[in-house]
C-alpha cells in the first residue's frame, strides 16, 4: 500500500486514447518506471499490444500482454484486462476505469477526461469527484 496515490488526468480532444496510451507509457518507461495498462477486453489488448510495436517509428516500448499464458513479469509495461499488479507496477495508466481499491496499490494513476464527448467528459467529472472523496491527490496532466 502507497501513502498516496496521485491521480492524473489527460484530456483528450480527439478519440486517439491508444496514441496517448503508448506516449504516457514510453515517457513513464524512460523515467524507470513499471507500468500497468489496463484496457477493456482482450480485443483491446491485443489492439493496443501491435499498435505499441508500430505506433512510434523511432520508440521500442518494452511491453506484453498478461493473458495469463506467459510469465511476463519481468517486462517493464504489462497491458491487462484483469485488475492484478502482476509486476508490481508503479503506475497504473487506466484505458477503462479501475475500482478505487486497485488504484490504491499505485503511486501515480493515469485517467482520461475525454472532452470530445458529452457523456465520456461528465463521466470523467465524476471519477474526479470520486477520486477527491476517496483521498487521492487529483490533478491535470
């Protein structure tokens, strides 16, 4: 258990999430940083796990997927669908909203306050909201 986990929004202004996911991850991953993404369903996952190897001609993001199959845990990014800290991750970068509980096992925790759609950005204002009441530290990224 962390003293205090400090939760980070990004606002997004276009759906482009997977772009962000992997520039967040590569900037954490060069501060020296273990990384969990965690992503909806294993759809997303696999998505995010090619898009990771393409995505940035000159960046090579360490990186796997958990399905579970494979001992992974000595990379330094693991993208998951299940809310388990396999390799005691530091951050914790949330394509989908996490429970609070799991949050707490993180320094830092990355949420989206995707603006470019009503119903996503009044979401996100409640997970602020939640994150305040829930005694995180909350800030803008």
């Amino acid at each position: 258990m962390h003293c205090m986990t400090r939760v980070e929004f990004v606002k997004l202004k276009r759906p482009e999430k997977a772009k962000h996911l992997c520039e967040l991850a590569e900037q954490f991953f060069q501060d020296g940083a273990k990384i969990l993404i965690m992503v909806s369903d294993e759809n997303q996952a696999v998505t995010l796990d090619r898009f990771m190897w393409t995505w940035n001609k000159g960046s090579f993001i360490p990186h796997a997927y958990d399905n579970g199959a494979v001992d992974c845990l000595e990379e330094p990014i693991i993208i998951d669908i299940a809310e388990r800290s396999s390799h005691g991750a530091d951050v914790l970068i949330m394509g989908r909203p996490c429970s609070l509980e799991f949050m707490r096992h993180f320094t830092r925790v990355i949420d989206f306050a995707e603006v470019y759609d009503q119903q996503l950005a009044a979401e996100a204002r409640q997970r602020y909201a939640g994150y305040r009441e829930a005694g995180f530290a909350v800030a803008m990224r």
